[in-house]
C-alpha cells in the first residue's frame, strides 16, 4: 500500500471511523470500500450452491444462502446504496462458478422497472454484471412494474412475473445463437429467472444459465 493511500486512510479513519457495512468495526482501508476483508473472507469461504430453477436454465449458481454476512452484504449494496460491495461479490460470483461460466459469452442482468430503477438509482443486478469478464447487455427490459415477492407464494411468484420481460432493441442482434448468463442478487423460487430465461430463448439463445449472489433457502408459504 503506498503512503499516500495509507495517510488517506489513516486521515479517513480519524475524521470519519467509517464502520463496516455488516460487523460495524471500524475500517483499517476505508478506501477499499464497505466491507471488511474479515467479512469478505467469511462470504468466500461459503459453500457455493448448484440451483435447480427450471427446464430452461439448466446450470444455475448462487455464492451462498440468503443469511448472515452474505445477506448484510447484498442489503448494503440493495438498500443502503453501498455499491462499493458489488465488485467484490461479483468476484466471488466468478471465482465459485468458473465452470458454469466456461463457453458462455454474454452476461444480462435481470432489469428492473423504470420507475423502481429512479427511485434507487441504480440495478443492483447491473453492477454485479459488470464484474463479469465478458460483455455485458441490456437484453431484457420490464414491460411493467410487478407486485413485491417477498410474502407471495411459489405458484403466486410465477404469475406475477408471467409477460412481465420482453427484448430490447439491441436484443436481436446480440442474443440469438450465444450462451447467455442471467445474473441477479437474490432468488428465492427462481421465478424471475425463468420469465427471463423464456424471453432470451424465444429470441434464439443457445442456452441460458443463472448466477446469483444469494438464494432464499425456503420459499415463503
């Protein structure tokens, strides 16, 4: 670390303490972002799960269950703006499904609705994305704003993302005949995935998978 970095940190440190985004201990390397290399070190020792979503996405990743640090972590980058975190989860979104991304040649995050997209400033899913080492594009755009998932049940999921995907115009030309990556935060039933899946087939991908950051272990009732 050179001197300038670490005086810029000791200098952020002492004015500032600015704590961890999951344990709240105060941060020795402000500047490398929001999560301490502790915390990191718990999300990279999880075991990564293999997720069966559906006929059309046959190999699907998820770094870990959607608890504990993991958990905190992606709620940092979701809700509380910390997209400092999201090139560190993409990391090890990478590094734990380095097979599933062997032979795949595009990476589309999962959109969100335009109005939900302005009032958080950002896709969470697209800053995940861009730490893919392979090209990222806006396939799929969101033909309407969908009711919340959290407390729906599996079959309800499933309805309310039923036509809520279709293609963008740069959609035609770049999906058809590839390998494509869907790439989300959290899936629980694997709803969303597959009404995204179902769009970039019709549109001619080769194949589709599914990385996320996390999965709900158990589906609401």
């Amino acid at each position: 670390m050179s001197f300038w970095r670490l005086a810029a940190n000791a200098l952020i440190s002492a004015l500032v303490a600015p704590p961890c985004a999951t344990c709240a201990r105060t941060l020795d390397d402000p500047l490398a972002g929001a999560v301490c290399p502790s915390c990191w070190a718990s999300i990279e020792h999880l075991t990564p799960h293999r997720l069966s979503i559906s006929p059309r996405i046959p190999t699907a990743s998820a770094i870990g269950e959607y608890e504990g640090i993991l958990r905190e972590v992606i709620h940092a980058l979701k809700y509380d703006g910390r997209r400092s975190v999201g090139p560190g989860l993409s990391r090890i979104m990478v590094r734990q499904a380095a097979d599933l991304l062997d032979g795949a040649e595009l990476v589309v995050p999962v959109p969100l609705h335009r109005t939900r997209q302005r009032e958080r400033g950002f896709n969470q899913s697209e800053i995940l994305a861009r730490g893919f080492d392979m090209p990222v594009c806006r396939s799929l755009r969101r033909t309407r704003s969908t009711r919340p998932q959290v407390d729906l049940t599996a079959h309800e999921r499933h309805l309310n993302m039923a036509d809520a995907f279709a293609l963008s115009a740069r959609a035609a030309a770049e999906v058809p005949g590839r390998v494509v990556v869907l790439v989300d935060d959290v899936t629980t039933t694997g709803a969303t995935l597959d009404a995204c899946a179902q769009v970039l087939l019709a549109a001619g991908a080769r194949e589709v998978r599914a990385i996320t950051a996390a999965r709900v272990a158990t589906a609401p009732r």
